[in-house]
C-alpha cells in the first residue's frame, strides 16, 4: 500500500500509471471495506493525476459510497450493543 501511495503521488507520469495498474489489479482481491476505501481513493487520485476525469469522479462516488455504508453499520452496531447495555 506504502508503493501505491508513493508512486500515484509522484511527478513522474509514468509513475503514477505504475500505480493505476497496481491499485486496479490488487483491488480484486480486497475484502475489508476499509482497504477498499483506501485503494478506491489512491486509485482516484491516479486517475485525477493523469487527467482522467470522469473516471476520478466515478471512483470519488465509490470511495463516498463504500465510507457512508461503514459509518452507517457502524454506528448500527454501537447503537445495538448501546441498547443492550441497558438490558442487562
């Protein structure tokens, strides 16, 4: 991940496409939904960086969408083990 994060920020283009290909090819086999959101938004900087817009904001909506549905099943789970609490 340290590579990735280093060469899409890095001056060279040829770098930054280095890191694209990565990312892509890597982010397959990625199940954590925390790792997800970290190679989404490494990946949409890439993009953004080549000048690929439309995939920079395609990815940018993913990265928000992959970060809304955790907030949300995390404070589904505090609520639930808060309300528990109580029971006991």
């Amino acid at each position: 991940m340290h590579l990735s994060w280093t060469l899409v920020h890095s001056w060279q283009p040829e770098d930054v496409q280095c890191s694209i290909a990565m990312l892509e090819a890597s982010l397959v086999n990625t199940s954590s939904p925390l790792q997800k959101r970290e190679k989404l938004y490494l990946l949409d900087v890439g993009y953004y960086r080549s000048g690929d817009f439309p995939n920079s904001k395609m990815l940018l909506e993913q990265v928000l969408e992959v970060y809304f549905s955790f907030v949300h099943y995390a404070y589904k789970k505090i609520k639930y083990s808060y309300l528990n609490s109580y029971k006991s």
